[in-house]
C-alpha cells in the first residue's frame, strides 16, 4: 500500500453525508435565527408561535397542495 491508499481508507466520508451535515447547519440556524414569537391570525385562534414554525408549516402545506393537485399533461 502507497501513501494515496492510506489517505483514501481514512476520508471515508462520502459527499452526502457532507450534504445532510450543511443541510443540518442550516436547518439550526435557521430555527436560532426565526425564534422569535409572531402572532398568526386564524379564523378561530390567534397563537402565538415561533416565527420558523410558521414557515415550515406554510411550506408543508404549500407541498402537499402541490403534490394533490399535481401537474396536468398537456395533449400535444
């Protein structure tokens, strides 16, 4: 075994978990950064949440509304 050989068996981190470890960072500092309480006016409720619990759940429901209506193929 050359020296390269040693140096590949010790970086056995491969590029997705590099990917999940910025997106982790990210994610924390995100929810530090978004902590603040904001106030949600509701038909019924008037909470008062974290401003990045708001955020993600605007964007769960975002999601979900895209993936039941779907796109519509067109007919060429």
């Amino acid at each position: 075994m050359n020296q390269s050989d040693k140096e590949d068996e010790k970086s056995n981190i491969s590029f997705q978990q590099v990917s999940w470890g910025l997106l982790a960072i990210i994610a924390v500092l995100f929810v530090v950064l978004n902590s603040d309480k904001t106030e949600m006016n509701l038909i019924f409720a008037q909470p008062n949440l974290p401003l990045f619990v708001l955020v993600i759940t605007s964007m769960l429901i975002g999601f979900l509304l895209a993936k039941l209506t779907g796109r519509r193929k067109r007919d060429d």
